[in-house]
C-alpha cells in the first residue's frame, strides 16, 4: 500500500507523526469494527495495512482529492458484495479485487464502483474520482506479492448470505 493511499484510508492528511495516526488508526477500528459493521473484518484488514504503513512515518502527506471519501466508499462497496455467493473477494493493499462467478453480478459490482480489468479477469473497487498510478501493469501474483492478500472466511461470508 502507497503512504496516500495508507492516509486516505485512516483519513489523515498534513504533518503526519505516529502518534497522529495512532489516533486516527484507533478512530477507524472503532467505525469498522466487525462488531459493529458487516463489512467490518475485510476494512479491518484494510485499516490494519494503513496503519502498517503509516506507524512510524513522520513527514507531510497532501491530502487527495476525494481522498477523505474513500475509507466509505470503500465500505458501501464491501457492504454490497458481502452476502453474495460465488465470488472472492481479496483483498491487495487498499485495493479490493472480486473474482469467481461475476458474471451474472456485474451490475451489481459496476453499480457499486467496481471496474472489471479484463488483462487481470478480475473486478476491483476503485470510488469514481479516484486515479490509478499504475495503469494496469502488474499482474495479479505481483499485486499480490507486493501488497499482500487476504480473504474474508467463506463461514462469515455464507453466515451474512442467510
């Protein structure tokens, strides 16, 4: 995950120290707790990663446009696949990629910010005003090697479905 992208997720932006994003690290485990959100563990996953990123930086992190928006939209969209059978959904980074049987869910995954890159065979999340730097170099393996990968429980997912 990019220092941004770590600091659009815990929505901090400015002169960053470790204890700045203790507090905002602290702040987002209280939202998307899953406790309290049903989406709860994948964005904890994704908070956890920020929070890696950013524990020990200190320096000046300018705020991206859109960039406070994203630990919701994020959220909304995570919320709006959970429940369907069929699909993986995985987690790169701050990245949400969604794979398995799409095809008949597509509506659904465009309708909710999802983008299907075809040279991937895969969907991911991307919120409408946010820009990717990469454009569509790496693959699947290299995100995955570079950013880490973790899927929600198949038993938490299929309990949410019913």
């Amino acid at each position: 995950m990019q220092i941004s992208d770590a600091a659009s997720i815990l929505r901090i932006n400015g002169n960053i120290t470790p204890q700045k994003v203790k507090k905002a690290f602290h702040e987002a485990a209280k939202k998307y707790h899953p406790d309290v959100n049903p989406a709860g563990e994948e964005m904890m996953k994704v908070v956890n990663s920020a929070f890696e990123v950013l524990k020990d930086f200190e320096g000046v992190i300018e705020a991206e446009q859109g960039g406070d928006l994203y630990p919701e939209a994020l959220n909304a969209a995570l919320m709006s696949i959970i429940s369907i059978i069929g699909i993986k959904i995985e987690i790169c980074g701050a990245w949400v990629w969604v794979t398995g049987d799409t095809f008949k869910h597509k509506a659904t995954l465009k309708e909710n910010g999802f983008k299907y890159a075809s040279k991937k065979k895969a969907w991911h999340f991307r919120p409408e005003n946010w820009k990717s730097r990469s454009r569509g170099k790496s693959s699947m393996e290299e995100i995955r090697a570079k950013y880490g990968s973790a899927t929600p429980k198949a038993n938490y997912r299929n309990r949410l479905s019913q």
